[in-house]
C-alpha cells in the first residue's frame, strides 16, 4: 500500500489535507470555487463541440501530420540510443 501511495497512508493523508488548505486559500483569494471551474469546464467544451466535427478533424489531420515527422524521428533516436 504503501508503494502506491508514495509513502505512509497517514503521512500521504496529512500532505494532502496541507496541500488541498494551500490550493483552497489561493483559490478563495483568487475568487475561484469549484462550481465556478466545473461550469467554465462545461462551457468549454461545448464551445468545443459548437465549432463543429470540421475543427476536431483538423485537429486530427494536425497530429498526423506531426506523427509523421515526429515517430520516424523518435525510432531513429531509440535505435541510435540502444547502440551505446
């Protein structure tokens, strides 16, 4: 458990409750809550799917596109590492 967890189930469990205290103090500060985030969330992504499926596949063709530089690229780097 203890492997998963990063440390002890107590001592995950207090950095935890420090580091939500910290997050939660500069949220307030920043007027921030988290029905806020959640509903700006949503409004996002239908501003996304209110552009339409024609914005997503173009998106879709921009990663391809950068696949076929990028793998190629990282097979080459693998193959001249595993050589050392």
């Amino acid at each position: 458990m203890e492997r998963f967890l990063g440390g002890s189930p107590l001592s995950v469990l207090v950095r935890l409750i420090f580091i939500s205290l910290l997050v939660g103090a500069a949220m307030a500060f920043l007027g921030l809550s988290p029905q806020g985030l959640f509903d700006s969330a949503v409004r996002f992504v239908r501003s996304i799917t209110g552009l339409g499926f024609g914005a997503v596949r173009e998106v879709g063709q921009w990663i391809v596109a950068g696949a076929l530089v990028v793998v190629p690229l990282w097979l080459l780097m693998r193959l001249f590492a595993s050589r050392r």
